[in-house]
C-alpha cells in the first residue's frame, strides 16, 4: 500500500494509520489467551508504515500525543507486541537523532518521561519494555551528551535548570 504512491494512497495511508493508533489506544485489558489481536495488527502496521513511509509515520504519532499509543502496546503481556512497538521507537529514534538539536530534545524528553512513567509502574512487561526502550536510545545514533542533557533536563530534582 505504501509503495503505490497518488492522492489515493496517501488517503489509504492516513486511514490505516489512524486505525492502528485508535486499536493501540483502546484501554481495554489484553486477555492473557492473546484472543485480542487488534493490538498486535496495529502495532504491525506502525512497524510497516515505519519502515516504507518512516517521516509520514513518524509525523502522525509526534505532531500529537499519538506516539502514546506505542507505549500503551509496552503493557501487553505478549512479548511480540512488546518487542514489535519497540521496533517502531528505534526506527523514531532513527529519525529524532536527524532532527535539530532542540527539536531532538524536546522529543527525548517525551520518550524519557515515558520510560519514567514505566520504571515507576508496577507492571514488569512495562518495565522491560522501558529497558528494550532505553537500550534502543543508548544505541541509536544521536550523541550519549544529547541523551545525558534529556535525562538532566527530565530529571525531577533538576527542574529550574536549563539547557541551551
């Protein structure tokens, strides 16, 4: 569907798109049977849509609090729907590491808060994923100074400091 190209795609894109973040959204608990598999086909189609059209893709779930949805797909019992959402962030944390330096921060910030939020929860799949999430940042290409500036700037104790 990516590859076709025209007015017509880019309508089916958006379409899908939307699909996958309104099945990754949904706050209903996964049954332990994986009998829900809404959330595993919309974490696929991000996967999909990450790897052919990663700038579209990445704009939809960051000009808005969409990219939550992924971090919702962190809490799923199984560890494919885990592993495949984190595929999504490392191809986002791809394309974050190209942009301009404020840009780049204030979109670690919101992927560092996330992985916060995680490490403060009790749920251990949501845990792992955090530390799958964090792995993925200390290996991507951006600088360890731009990850280390995130994790001050984020860090609650540091909340008057500033970094230019």
């Amino acid at each position: 569907m990516a590859k076709a190209g025209g007015s017509v795609t880019a309508e089916n894109v958006e379409k899908a798109l939307d699909e996958a973040i309104k099945w990754l959204s949904k706050e209903k608990k996964v049954s332990k049977s994986g009998s829900d598999i809404k959330r595993y086909s919309g974490v696929l189609i991000l996967r999909e849509f990450c790897k052919k059209l990663p700038i579209i893709t990445f704009n939809k779930l960051f000009d808005n609090d969409s990219y939550k949805c992924i971090f919702a797909a962190f809490r799923d019992p199984r560890l494919t729907v885990r592993d495949t959402a984190a595929e999504c962030i490392n191809i986002c944390l791809s394309l974050i590491s190209e942009r301009e330096s404020k840009s780049k921060r204030n979109l670690l910030k919101l992927i560092y808060d996330e992985i916060k939020l995680a490490f403060g929860d009790e749920d251990p799949n949501y845990q792992h994923s955090a530390l799958t999430v964090l792995m993925a940042i200390l290996q991507s290409k951006g600088s360890i100074s731009d990850i280390l500036k995130v994790s001050i700037f984020a860090s609650p104790c540091l909340t008057s400091y500033h970094l230019d």
